[in-house]
C-alpha cells in the first residue's frame, strides 16, 4: 500500500526548471502552462506534460541552391534564431518543438530563396545585405506567428558560387560586365 502511495505521489508531481515550461494535456486536450520555476502538481495518469523551451532557439537551413537576377547560381546556407512566446499556440498547431523546427527550416528556405532571387549576387556582397536580412526575417515573422514563435534574427552563413566549371563561367561573367564598365566609364 505504501509503494502505490508512493507511485502516486511521485506520478503527481513534477518540477519546472527555468529554462522551460510545461504544457498540461488531458487526453490530448490543452489544460494549463506551468512556466514558474518549482514543483507543480498534476492528476496523475490523467494529465501529461509536454515541455517547452523558453530560451532562444535556432533553426539551421540546409545549404540550397537559389539563383540571383543577374542569373548566378548561389548556394546558400542560413540560420535563424527564435523564441516561442505563445505555448499553447505551438502545442495547437505542431505539437512539439521538432515539428515546429521542420516547419520554420521549410518557410526560411522559401522565404530566402524569394528575398534572394530578387537581387542580384553584388547585392548581396554590399551594405544592403542587411536590409535583405531584415527584409527576410519580417516575412519568416510573420509566419511565425502563426506558430506562437518570433523570430529574434536571420543570418545568412554563406552565399558561394557553386564550385566547378560553372564559378569560372561566373568569374567570367564578372570580368567582362567590369571590362565593359571599364570602358564606357573611359
């Protein structure tokens, strides 16, 4: 009697540590967030948690292909920082973490390939390249918050021509368009 005293006991509590929150479920259905740090109460067998980071995230893309305006094949790799501010918006949409992670790599990759196909590659080498972040990460928000999540940042790691004999064409390319430059500055 005393060992299932015990088990009870210890199935109906938990404890919340500060860099997370607990999501109560009942049968699938949202019952309450616990987000203060310390021990809480649950019915046991009844109620079941799903926990939820309150630090800030991050979302690596996978290195994709995207193409300029200028007609140049860039191969692209991003990352994006992010909080989740509304739980129980994230628990009704994708449940967990992982899903909302495989969801936000999807949008960042599209979002990034849209900003970027609108500009061409020295665009991108420029000062402007933080108006490109900026401009990726309002529409990658405004996503977002259909997830209960903010984006916090969007970087760009790198922005390569692809390797071979289509960088040399580019290179090329690049020489010529500063050769004719050249000559109708002169």
């Amino acid at each position: 009697m005393a060992l299932f005293g015990f088990m009870v006991l210890y199935r109906s509590t938990y404890i919340v540590d500060e860099k997370r929150q607990a999501i109560i479920t009942s049968y699938g259905e949202y019952r309450r967030t616990a987000s203060t740090a310390g021990p809480h109460f649950k019915i046991p067998f009844v109620e079941q948690i799903s926990w939820v980071d309150k630090r800030i995230l991050r979302v690596e893309m996978e290195q994709q292909e995207v193409t300029s305006t200028d007609q140049l094949r860039l191969e692209v790799d991003a990352f994006a920082r992010f909080r989740i501010v509304d739980p129980i918006k994230m628990y009704r949409t994708v449940r967990t973490e992982e899903n909302l992670t495989t969801q936000l790599r999807a949008i960042l990759g599209s979002r990034l390939r849209n900003e970027l196909g609108k500009r061409t590659f020295a665009n991108l080498l420029s000062p402007e390249r933080g108006q490109i972040m900026d401009n990726i990460q309002a529409s990658l928000n405004t996503e977002a918050k259909k997830y209960g999540v903010e984006i916090v940042d969007v970087r760009i790691k790198r922005a390569d021509l692809p390797k071979g004999t289509p960088l040399e064409a580019a290179f090329e390319r690049m020489r010529t368009a500063r050769e004719q430059e050249a000559i109708s500055i002169q």
